[in-house]
C-alpha cells in the first residue's frame, strides 16, 4: 500500500491470519499492535511466532481480561481494529460451547467494553467472521423454490441419507442468504456481527464484516486437530497415507488461500467501506476433489470414501463473490491445485506435526 496505515491493532493478531496480514502491511502502519493470548492449542512454544513480523508489537493477553484492556488502552489509540480472536473450532465447538461462547462472544464484548472506559472510538472495525453464520444456506426444490433446511439431524446422517430431498444448494451471497448458524461457532460469529454493529452504529464508527469461507495455506498451524482438513490431508498424504474421506464424498467446501485473505484484508481497509462481504475463491469443490489433488501431488494411494460423518457438519458451503469484487475491488489469484501445492511445499520445510 503507498498511503501509510495509523495505528492498527489486530486481536488475535499472532496466528495464522494475523502473522499474514502483519508480513502484508505491518510495515506500512504508524503502530501494528498485536493483542494474542498464544494458546498452546495453536502455540505449542508460547513464544512469538516466527511468521509475525517484526514491526508488530505483541503483547501477550487475553480478550476476556478487562485488566488487559485498561493496561493496552492507556498506551494504545488504534484507528483501525481488525478482531480476528476467536475460537475456530466447528466440531469443537459442540463439546466446549463455553470456550467458544467466551472467547468469541464476551471477548468481544470485553474489548468494546475497554474502547468504552478508556473513551476511545476506532474510525474502523473489520471482523474476521465465517461462512458457518450460514449454516446449511438455502436450498433450491425442483420447482425452483427456496428453502433453508437447517441441521441435518444425527438420525439423517446414521441413514446415510446426506442430502436433502429433491433439492440443490445454493452458494450462499450476503446480500441475500439469511445467517441461520447450525454449530455452536457459528452462532457465535453471529453474535460477533451483531455486537459489533450495535456497538459501531451507536458510536459512528465504521464496520467491515469478511465472512471468510475455509482458509488454508503456509502458516496454518499443524499442531491443532482443528486446524482443518486441507493441512490433515496433506500430513497424511505426504507420509504415504490414504485419505479417508466422509459421507459420500461430495460434501461441498470453498477453499481459499491464505494470501487471498491478506489481500482481502488490506482492500477492505483501504476501501473503507462498511458492509459485510463473503471472500472465498468462488469455486465449489467437493471433499474428495480436494483429497484426490492432495494425493496426487504426493503419489499417495487413492482417497478412501468412509461413509462415517460428524454431527453438525453442513453439507454444502460456497458463495458467490461478485458482490465482494466488486464492492472492494479485489479478486482471488489462487487456484486449488497452486494452493496445495504451496501449502505442501510449506509443510515439508516444518517439524511439528499433528498426525
């Protein structure tokens, strides 16, 4: 970016989004402070991470803790907030509904509630929310009439019966799907969006809301079991592994590469725009494509369709970006087969390892 950023501070700023917004404009802002509690789920060390660039300064806190808002508040003004802290975890988030309810709902609401006692108003605020707001999105019948299905009951999934009667999905577009979470993360990233719009058009300040769909790349950590399946493949692959794929192998996922969020992020803030936008690559690819390209770029053996499942599972999630390029003008440069390539060139290069 030519115009330099003031200050910025990024929650949640030391994972693997963060480090790749900080290695993409860290350098061009007044202060780029970075707020991280370092869990050892994601940080096995505790230490910095390697990718955070060094013009970040970290400070080591967690969201939920007023004291650590008072103490970052009396020295940091941030202009622009980019609220990336949060518990990720879908399957997760079924057992540990507290964990992620705290984190993501009253870490928010810690934040602006230390924005409020400190007197501090940020002109922007841009929110790293999630295609699970959707839920299972609309379905369309043969007759062309639209639905939205909701959960697919743990009864449906036993049956094997994975998708619903007579019906096509549809990729999801935020100026017309209605949000209808069905995970427990889901419902919290929605809180997310409504706290911080009532907080921000109470105070005049600025919201951007990025629904990102399912973001892979170097950097992701290889130590969390939740991580997601475009990095677990990929151990498994590279050790010679079969891939087991669930359901029946078409489950339906936008996969889109880390630098295409980090470019997302940095047109949202140099656009300005309130709104919510969803940013992914815009191509639907079913579960076993991906593992088929993993597998191949590895000469592993053949993905394996199971059949097992996960409740709570949505079984189509892609969007449509056009309103997002258009509105941000900006556009996703990655295709699936670079992406993993990328990511599995990055992979041989580290140690750690969570399969």
């Amino acid at each position: 970016m030519t115009d330099r950023l003031p200050t910025v501070l990024v929650t949640g700023g030391a994972g693997f989004i963060g480090c790749a917004l900080s290695k993409l404009l860290a350098a061009d802002a007044e202060r780029w402070v970075v707020l991280d509690s370092l869990h050892p789920q994601v940080h096995a060390s505790g230490s910095r991470p390697a990718d955070l660039h060094p013009a970040a300064e970290l400070v080591v806190g967690d969201v939920t803790d007023p004291a650590v808002w008072d103490s970052l508040l009396a020295d940091v003004k941030p202009e622009i907030v980019i609220h990336l802290a949060a518990e990720t975890g879908t399957a997760q988030s079924l057992n540990e509904a507290s964990r992620h309810a705290l984190v993501n709902v009253v870490g928010t609401t810690e934040m602006l509630d230390g924005f409020s006692r400190a007197g501090i108003v940020p002109r922007r605020f841009l929110l790293s929310s999630s295609r699970a707001v959707y839920g299972e999105g609309s379905w369309l019948r043969s007759d062309g009439t639209e639905f939205y299905p909701g959960l697919r009951t743990h009864a449906a999934l036993a049956a094997a019966s994975w998708d619903f009667p007579d019906a096509t999905a549809r990729p999801v577009s935020a100026p017309r799907t209605v949000p209808a979470p069905t995970s427990v993360y889901g419902a919290t990233k929605l809180a997310q969006e409504n706290i911080l719009a009532a907080w921000t058009g109470s105070r005049d300040a600025g919201l951007t809301v990025l629904r990102l769909q399912n973001v892979y790349g170097p950097g992701q950590s290889l130590i969390n079991s939740y991580t997601g399946i475009v990095s677990l493949f990929s151990q498994l692959a590279e050790k010679g592994e079969t891939i087991p794929v669930y359901e029946d192998g078409r489950i339906v996922r936008d996969f889109v590469y880390i630098d295409d969020i980090a470019s997302a992020f940095a047109a949202a803030i140099a656009t300005d725009i309130d709104g919510t936008f969803d940013v992914g690559s815009g191509v639907a690819t079913t579960i076993l494509d991906l593992a088929r390209e993993i597998a191949r770029y590895h000469g592993a053996p053949a993905p394996i369709v199971t059949g097992a499942f996960r409740d709570g599972d949505v079984r189509n999630a892609s969007c449509e970006i056009a309103p997002t390029t258009s509105a941000l003008g900006w556009a996703p440069r990655w295709s699936l087969a670079d992406g993993v390539a990328g990511l599995q060139e990055w992979i041989a290069t580290q140690s750690d390892r969570v399969v």
